[in-house]
C-alpha cells in the first residue's frame, strides 16, 4: 500500500512538473513604455499582435516612475526608456536582462506654442531669452529632477544661458505627454517635448528646435526585465525590424539599429 501510494505521488509531482499547453503558448506581454512612444508603439503592438495572436498591455508613463515600479515588483516583460539613465538604473537594481538592452532610437526637442500662438519661427542659440519670450505666461515640461524630456530641456537651456531668467516660468508636468497637453490646451504659453510629441498633436506648432549639441543625445534603450517570459524575445527582435522601423521614423523617431528582415 505505501509503495502503491509513492508511485502516486511521484506521478502526480511528474505531472505537476510539466507545463500546461496555456502556460507553454502564454504570449501575453506587458511592456513599460516612456510616454513619448505612445502613437508610434501602439501603432506596431496591433502589427506585432496581428503577426503572432500575442496579448500586449502597455503601460505608458515618465521613465523614471516606471523604472521605479518595476524595481518595486511591478508585472512587466519590457521597459523602454526615453533616456540611458532611468535604463542604468534599472540595471543597477537588477532588474533588467542587460544582455537583452538595445540603443534603439534617437529624438529631439523643440520648442512649441499653442497652434494660434502669434510666437513663431525662434532662433534658439547661445543669448535666447525664453523668459522674455513667454513673458507672463508658462513655461511646459517634464520634471527637470526626473523625467526625460525635462532633463533634457534644462540640460539645454543651461548650456544656452536661459535656465535662470526661465526656471520660475517653468510648470513641471509628470511626464511630457501631460506637458503637450498644457500648450495644446492654452494653459502654457510655451513647452519643449519631443518633436515627435508636437508631430502629434494638432493643438500645437513648432516655434524653434533646440541644437543638438545642447543637451546630450536623446536615446530610447529597450530592454526585458529579469522576470520576462519567452515570448519578450519575439518582441524585441520585432522592435528592430523593418516594419517596425518604418512605423517609428514614420512618426519622426530615428531608426539606431541596423534593421532586422
């Protein structure tokens, strides 16, 4: 009887032991994403889900808010970042694959104003004034201590002499898509986003684009986390492929890597 009982058991932990057909075909994703790729990332999550059946949640917010979620346990397979850092960081905290992480895509920044603004065509360069500009209005963008696009932007106009006189017409959004929204809504005078957040919004206009030798090169590192499950792999080689390519520089992204077929 207790030998007749052993083999049960064994039996029932062999079976227990091999994964169920849901578990093995699980090709469900959440991916973290800085909220700057939103159009352009939902737009190839429906082509990759048309390609492969796979479920994909996203998650878009400021890098540095997801990066801090995912090194508080928070459910994701896939973190891109809209700068090098928060992507150290989340490396330095372990939680991410680095032998996965790619540099995949670059951007700019540019200045914006309402579409009905009478500002237009600014010559941003060493000596511009952007307090005198906005005058009595405010200034949009991430939050210069955390998010990317605000790090970027005081970066910039520090290096141009226009930090000081601008820092207290400056209004510090909680990423760059909720500083897009303040120009585009009237309640900012002027913002600096991505210029691939200005391609997207009709509410606002390109006024001036920032040099690129003001500020250190913007850069999207892609990566899965520690915890990721196969199908991440898919994912990724699909972020570096030519249909993807063609989506993101069709948004204004620029394409790092060399395309994959």
């Amino acid at each position: 009887m207790n030998r007749l009982a052993g083999l049960v058991l064994a039996f029932a932990a062999s079976l227990a032991a091999i994964p169920s057909p849901a578990a093995a075909q699980d090709k469900s994703l959440t991916i973290f994403a800085a909220a700057s790729m939103k159009n352009a990332l939902d737009e190839i999550d429906a082509a990759y889900a048309v390609k492969t059946a796979a479920k994909i949640t996203v998650s878009y917010a400021a890098s540095s808010a997801l990066a801090r979620q995912i090194e508080q346990g928070a459910p994701a397979d896939v973190f891109i970042s809209a700068d090098t850092d928060w992507m150290d960081y989340a490396i330095g905290k372990k939680t991410i694959n680095e032998p996965s992480r790619v540099n995949l895509l670059g951007n700019s920044i540019v200045l914006i104003a309402p579409k009905d603004s009478k500002i237009d065509n600014v010559n941003i360069g060493p000596g511009f004034d952007l307090a005198k500009l906005a005058s009595d209005g405010r200034i949009a963008t991430g939050d210069v201590k955390s998010v990317p696009a605000g790090k970027y932007a005081k970066a910039a106009l520090e290096k141009l002499g226009a930090w000081q006189a601008a820092e207290p017409k400056f209004a510090m959004a909680v990423d760059v898509r909720a500083a897009l929204t303040l120009v585009a809504r009237g309640e900012a005078a002027l913002g600096i986003v991505y210029s691939t957040d200005a391609k997207v919004e009709p509410g606002v206009k390109i006024v001036g684009a920032f040099p690129a030798d003001s500020h250190s090169a913007i850069i999207y590192p892609v990566a899965a986390t520690t915890t990721a499950k196969p199908e991440a792999s898919n994912y990724l080689a699909f972020l570096r492929s030519t249909a993807a390519k063609a989506i993101f520089e069709k948004y204004g992204f620029k394409f790092l890597v060399s395309p994959s077929t």
